[in-house]
C-alpha cells in the first residue's frame, strides 16, 4: 500500500435567489454560489483533490462548465464520479477550508462533515471542516462569492 496526497480549490461568486449549498448541505441565505451545477465549492474542491490523488485530471477538465448532464447536478455527483476516476481508493481523511464572510457556516459544519464522511464511507472523525471570513480581504472576505481548499489523504494498492 501506498500514500497519495490530492489537493483540490474552487471558488464561486454569490448571486441573489440562489439556493446556498456548501458541504453538501442546504445553508438558508438570500444568496448562494453561481455555477453549472449546484456550485457547491466545497464539494467541488474534494472532488478536484481526488482527481489529484490519481492525477485523473481536474474539476474544469473531467465535469466542464457547460456539460449539459452537469447541469443543476448535486455536486455529490461529482465527488461520486471523481472518486470512481481514482480507483475508489481508501481515504484516510480530508481536510477543507472554506473562505468566506457570507454565508457563516459554523453552524452546519457538524452537518458538512457527517455529508461529507458518507460521501467518502469514512468515519465522520476524518474529515475536517473549518472556515474563514476573510477579514474583508479579497471578495471572499467581502461576502462576494466562496472559496474552497481541500486536502485528501488516501491509500492505494
């Protein structure tokens, strides 16, 4: 067995009246991250990391931003399938970091890691969710849009 480390980023302006689902959960809010699917950059970003971990390609390259059977998709879909792209390797755990002043997310980040560990089929104590304002540095931190890093650890034959 060896070790492959994967790491993943994705960012999304926020636009009024859409829905906000970040980590695979639904956050209420009068806005919510643009994009061709849901825009989950959470999950955008671990689904970019595990490509990583078996230099599968990236997020942009493997789902697009105009494939039509993408469009409106949960991103679960795409860890789903970018987890097939690995080889379905053992993950160890994850960790992702989320920056943004809006929406604040300390209250579901119990609810992210238990979506995000079922993703996986990990125990929800290895995955790690933690978050950011951005202090007003950058649009993130201005409540403009979301920005997602992800790490993933994984064992492969």
């Amino acid at each position: 067995m060896s070790l492959r480390i994967g790491q993943g980023l994705d960012a999304h302006p926020l636009v009024p009246g859409r829905r906000c689902v970040l980590g695979g959960v639904e956050i209420p809010s009068d806005c919510g991250p643009e994009g061709h699917s849901d825009g989950d950059a959470v999950l955008h970003a671990l689904a970019d990391a595990l490509l990583g971990t078996a230099a599968a390609g990236d997020l942009g390259s493997v789902f697009g931003t105009t494939a039509p059977e993408w469009k409106d998709a949960p991103s679960s879909r795409l860890v789903a399938e970018a987890l097939e792209r690995a080889g379905r390797p053992a993950v160890v755990n994850v960790d992702v970091t989320l920056v943004a002043e809006r929406p604040r997310v300390g209250p579901y980040r119990d609810a992210m890691r238990e979506k995000i560990a079922g993703l996986l089929g990990i125990p929800v104590d290895r995955v790690s969710v933690k978050a950011s304002s951005g202090n007003g540095m950058t649009g993130f931190g201005r409540g403009e849009g979301v920005f997602a890093s992800a790490v993933v650890l994984v064992e492969v034959p």
